[in-house]
C-alpha cells in the first residue's frame, strides 16, 4: 500500500537499477558478466547495502 514501483524508472533507483540489469544480464541473457553480484563469497549481493541475503545454492 503506497508503494512507489515507479522508481526504478527514476534517476533515483539507487543500487537496485544495477542489481536488476545484473540479473537480467545473467538470468534472461545467460550474460556472465552480471553472475559477480549473485554468487561468490564476495558477491555484490551479500554485501552493504544489502542486508540479510538469502542463499538457494541454485548453481
């Protein structure tokens, strides 16, 4: 309720514009240069700003 999905489209979509192309690239694509932000200990996923992230061991 009161969400704002639209921002994303903004220039204010912060760190979540990039992380999206990123699984795009890698999910949609089968670009490997967005697979450093999901997997890895070092992921750009699982660090600052992100906060709990959740593992599926899907590879």
């Amino acid at each position: 309720m009161g969400a704002d999905h639209g921002y994303i489209t903004r220039d204010v979509g912060g760190v979540q514009r990039p992380a999206i192309v990123a699984w795009l690239r890698y999910w949609i694509y089968k670009d490997t240069g967005g697979k450093h932000y999901f997997y890895g200990d070092e992921c750009v996923m699982c660090t600052s700003p992100w906060v709990n992230p959740q593992r599926k061991n899907w590879e």
